[in-house]
C-alpha cells in the first residue's frame, strides 16, 4: 500500500484522496499479529487498484483475495 500511495498521479486511477494519510497511521495489533488499517468506502475501491496492478506482473492471487475478502474488485 505505501508503495501505490507512493505514486500518487503516475497511475491512470490515482489513490483515494486521504489514502496516503490512512497508510500512515496503520497499526499493527500485536495480539494477533495483524494490520489494522481503517478506511472509508472511496479508500476500500481505491485499494482494490493496487493488486490489480499487481496482477499485471503475472500473480492475481492478491486480487482475488481481496475481491473474495472485502467484495470489491478493480475491473478496468
């Protein structure tokens, strides 16, 4: 994630505005060892961009994880 909101207007759909703001601020819990990372609905869509990218290099396994988990998809 810090790497998508990193490129801010090189890609053709730029992140979320505020993304940026919420990557920063994530928090690991330490009981279970996970990520905490709050978004709004518009951040959920715009992350849905950054495995479909991914994909492009050749493994949409990402994708499809976060499709199948949060029900959002990037389809262009």
């Amino acid at each position: 994630m810090r790497t998508f909101t990193g490129l801010a207007d090189e890609p053709d759909t730029p992140p979320a505005p505020s993304l940026a703001e919420s990557v920063r601020a994530v928090r690991r819990d330490h009981g279970g060892g996970r990520w905490q990372l709050h978004l709004s609905r518009k951040h959920v869509e715009s992350v849905a961009y950054a495995p479909w990218l991914h994909a492009l290099t050749g493994s949409a396994s990402e994708t499809n994880r976060y499709a199948r988990e949060y029900g959002v998809s990037y389809r262009p």
